[in-house]
C-alpha cells in the first residue's frame, strides 16, 4: 500500500469516527431533553399494566366467589345470606338463580319481578313465562327483541284453535317466521288444524 492510500484510509475512518460521536452527542442531547418524558412514559405502561393484571385478578375472584355461592345456593335454596351476596356481587347471575328456582316451583311471584331485570335473557324469558293468554302472548310476540316470539304465535295460535277461532288463529300463524324452526309446526297446524 502506498502513503497515499493510507492516508485516505486513516481520513476515512477519522470520518467514520467523527460521524459516530457525531450521532452520539446527538442521541445524548435528544435523551437528556426528552428524559422526563421517556420515564414518565415507562412508568406509566408499567402501571397500566398492573392495574390491568390487578383489575383481571379482581374480576377472576369475583368470579369465583359468585360461583361458590352459586352452589352454596343450589345445597341450600333458602340460604339467604348467599343469595344476598351473591346478588351484591353478581346481578345477573342472581337473577339466573332466582328465574330457574321461579320456574321449578311455579312462582308467579318471583317471575312477576324478573320482568323488570337488567339482565335482558332473564327479563325476556321472565314476561315469556308470564303470558298465558292470547292477548299477553300477542302482546309478547309483537315485542322485536322477543326470543321466543315464533312459539308465542304458535301457543296463542293453538289457544285460538281451542277456543274455535280459526281465522284469528291463521293470522297468528302466518306471522311465525319462514326460517324458524316452528314454521313447520305452523305449516302442519295450517294444514291440518285450520280446515
């Protein structure tokens, strides 16, 4: 290698140097004016973070405490401290409770107060119960979010057909949804019941 060389070798790598410590006086400079900002930003991921591990932690054992009274209840149905608890700690799932003990011992009572749940299966399910005549299960039925409005329009159909109403009970079943899974008890009673 020639002196010429070496000496453009030697600038070159004075060049590389420099821009090196160049960056790094300005990788320091960009740190130090932006240090609060970068601390304040970990540490506020850092109790994000915990907070939600903490509220995931709260929400398990919540859980589980609902769940341990759920079945202190089911051991001992008339346990009313369990089921004082477990409507403070679970709403919904108390009201689950309360529908599936209404239903088993016919308890109009109990069910007359589900109507008005904010659990809205529970609600639903609850004024479903409820309607045992043509006009309640109509009324039922015209209802959008009703779950259960293809068998309501059936039942009330049926009791139009007991009572000899057969015109009434063909507009009932005309109604019942074509992609429901009633529509063909309403297609056999058209046919054959309404003749």
């Amino acid at each position: 290698m020639s002196l010429k060389e070496n000496i453009s070798m030697v600038k070159e790598e004075l060049n590389s140097e420099e821009k090196f410590f160049e960056k790094a006086v300005i990788t320091e400079k960009f740190v130090k004016k932006y240090k609060n900002m970068m601390i304040a930003s970990v540490v506020a991921i850092v109790v994000l973070v915990a907070a939600n591990i903490g509220y995931e932690a709260n929400e398990a054992s919540k859980k589980t405490a609902a769940n341990e009274l759920l079945a202190k209840l089911m051991s001992n149905p008339s346990d009313k401290m369990a089921s004082s608890k477990l409507q403070t700690l679970n709403p919904a799932l108390h009201d689950a409770w309360i529908f599936s003990q209404a239903s088993v011992n016919k308890d109009m009572l109990s069910m007359e107060k589900l109507k008005n749940s904010n659990t809205l299966i529970i609600s639903d399910l609850a004024k479903y119960e409820l309607a045992k005549d043509v006009s309640s299960l109509d009324n039922y039925a015209s209802k959008q979010d009703a779950i259960f409005k293809d068998l309501a329009l059936v039942q009330s159909a049926v009791l139009l057909l007991n009572e000899n109403k057969i015109d009434e009970a063909r507009n009932e079943l005309v109604k019942v949804s074509k992609t429901s899974s009633l529509s063909k008890i309403a297609n056999a009673l058209m046919h054959y019941g309404l003749k």
